[in-house]
C-alpha cells in the first residue's frame, strides 16, 4: 500500500456563542481547523485534523497548508502509510516543529491502519484501559452570576466536572468568582481553573493567597509558557495540583517540567503535541515519574476529538476528573459524526475501525474556504 494523494480543507465554522478565554486570547467567535484526507492506492482514505490557533501555537491554518505542501507531503507521497514509525522518524529529522501539521499526518496513519486491519486505533495504542470518559465542560470568563448558571445548566444535563477560564479579569474579581462557585456547589462537582497564561506571576500569587480554603482540583498555565520558574514557585505554593499546557508542547519541554519539578500534570492535546504517537510517549514520561494527565483539547473538530479519544482511552495516569472530549459541543456544527459518541456528558470509545469517526461531506463542502490537492 502506498499513499497517493493528500487532500486539505481549511475550514471555519462558528461557535455556538462566543467564548471568553484570557486576555492573551480574547473572546473567540470561530473555530478554525485544516481536513486532512491522505489516500491510499488501495482506495483507504485516512482523516486526520490540524487545529493550529495562534498564538496558542506557532502555526496557522495557512502554514499548516504550506509546510504539508512543500516539506511533509514530499517525504510520505510514495510510502507506506503502516510504517508508521519509520514515516516519523523520517519527519523528525526533516521537518521542524510544526506539531499540529504532523499531527493530522499521524491521525490519518493510524486512521488507514485501523481501516485496513478492520480495527479501532487504541488497539495499537496499547488496549483500552477505559471505555468510557466523563466529559468536562468549559466555561468561558464572566461573572459569578454568569458562571452559576452555566455550571447548573451543566449539571442539568449530567456534567460534574468544569474548567473555568480565568486570566481575562481582575486577579480580586477571579477570586470572587472562585469562592462563589465553591460556596454555591461545595464539592459536588470538580473545578478545574485555566489562566492560559494570563496573569503575571505576582498575581497568580496573590490569587493563591486570596482563595484560602476554596481549594480548586487543579491550577492549569497560570504564567507564560516560558516561565518555568514561575510555574515551580506557584506549584510550591498552590493548594492543589498544577497543570502545563501550553508550557508542553514536545517530549523535551515535558522533561524540562518534569526535571524543574514544575508541574503535577501535563495537559495533553492531540493536535498540539503532534499526533498519537508523540502524546503517547509524553504520557508514557509523565507516567515513569508520577505525574497525571489530562486529556484536553484545542477548539477542535470531530476528527481530533475522535484521535483523542483512541489515546486518551488507554492511559493509566488519567487525572480522575473530566476530560476535554466535548469540543464539538461548543461549535454550532461539525463536519463530522462524533458527536454519536456523547450521551450525558460522557464520551464513549467506538468501535468503528481507525479512529472511528466518519466525515459529512456536504458539510466539509459546505465549511471550506481553501482546499489544496497535493499529488
């Protein structure tokens, strides 16, 4: 089997309504994301899904386009698309960084694998350790009256765990809101809260100090990704575990937390760390020295949330809270089915071969405003 043809779409599809993130990020109104289609001689089409979103990442919707183009197609146009780890080893040496456009490559590889041995892709992920993940559901940065309802509309509807976004108001209005959650829900449900880098260091102190004893499950990317050190003191003084996200985007900047003694957890995403084998092995390290993952998502369609959750699902070192499988949820369509695998806010593995996902092609057609062919 040799690969033929690859097919990217550059979509855009709005969200269901604006969601607020920090200030380094602002209110987002649409998702954007590039299809890939790598096709087979042998007539198998393998997904993959680019969600590059700058500055989170370094990469855009349009370089992704263009480093496929010119440096990743060349090199995997003619090959076999099983050997995947050969294809990766060739990458590494020949492409640098640009993690979300390998990561689509290597959805699509394990995506023809899985088509053509008739299998789901976790069983050459290790075999799942569980079939089913609760979801966690994000709210977006606003007041506390705006966040109680959100969360109770949630729970309504079965969801237990939450990631607040935070970073975007005042360090003493973010801890108003803190404590009004954990006054009103207690802990009957999971609060995780997410700064996305941004607050400054003093005041991701001051923010500690002034929640006391309204402990959250988690602190994720408090401080710019850079500032590793930072990330270490605020671990030293936090009441509960912290997480890295955007500061772990390959296996050496994990290693780099891990040795600092930085982090509690790593945020793992499928596109942002390059696909399912190079989150694997990320997993895999924060494993062999006791940390946690969480399994989380970019502003993603259905094809990175179905590649998440073939991985995902074979952790053994998953943080015991929600995890980030409902992307889609959040969008006001999807290109994709895998919105059939979530039923009160919980995400269940299909068995379907590969990654078990399917494309609507009226819709792709439909969502797309740059397509390029490369044979």
């Amino acid at each position: 089997m040799k690969i033929n043809r690859i097919e990217l779409f550059r979509i855009s599809i709005p969200f269901a309504k604006p969601y607020a993130l920090s200030k380094a990020y602002g209110t987002l109104r649409d998702a954007h994301a590039v299809i890939f289609k790598v096709h087979t001689d042998k007539g198998i089409v393998g997904l993959g899904e680019a969600d590059p979103m700058h500055p989170f990442t370094e990469e855009t919707p349009s370089t992704v386009m263009a480093v496929t183009r010119d440096l990743i197609a060349p090199h995997v146009l003619g090959k076999d698309p099983r050997k995947i780890a050969i294809l990766e080893k060739t990458l590494d040496q020949l492409v640098q960084s640009n993690l979300t456009a390998r990561g689509a490559v290597n959805m699509a590889l394990y995506d023809i694998l899985g088509k053509e041995t008739n299998l789901p892709a976790h069983s050459f992920l290790g075999g799942l350790q569980n079939v089913s993940l609760p979801l966690l559901a994000g709210i977006g940065s606003g007041t506390p009256d705006q966040d109680r309802e959100a969360i109770e509309a949630y729970m309504e509807e079965g969801c237990k765990s939450f990631m607040i976004k935070m970073g975007a108001l005042s360090i003493s209005e973010e801890i108003v809101r803190m404590i009004a959650a954990r006054n009103r829900f207690g802990n009957e449900i999971t609060l995780l809260l997410d700064a996305n880098q941004g607050w400054e260091p003093s005041e991701a102190m001051s923010f500690l100090d002034g929640i006391k004893d309204y402990r959250p499950d988690l602190l994720e990317q408090p401080v710019k990704r850079h500032d590793v050190d930072s990330l270490r003191r605020i671990r030293e003084r936090a009441p509960c575990p912290v997480s890295a996200d955007e500061s772990v985007s390959s296996i050496h900047d994990g290693a780099f937390l891990i040795r600092e003694k930085a982090v509690d957890a790593f945020s793992i995403k499928a596109s942002k760390n390059g696909g399912l084998d190079k989150s694997r092995h990320l997993a895999a390290v924060a494993q062999a020295f006791g940390l946690k993952i969480l399994m989380n998502s970019m502003l993603e369609f259905g094809v990175t949330q179905a590649a998440s959750l073939q991985l995902g699902c074979t952790l053994p070192n998953l943080l015991p809270v929600g995890h980030a499988y409902g992307s889609v949820l959040r969008m006001s369509d999807d290109v994709t089915d895998f919105r059939k695998n979530i039923s009160s806010h919980v995400v269940t593995v299909p068995d379907a071969p590969g990654l078990g996902v399917m494309l609507d092609e009226t819709k792709l057609k439909k969502y797309t405003q740059e397509y390029l062919d490369i044979e």
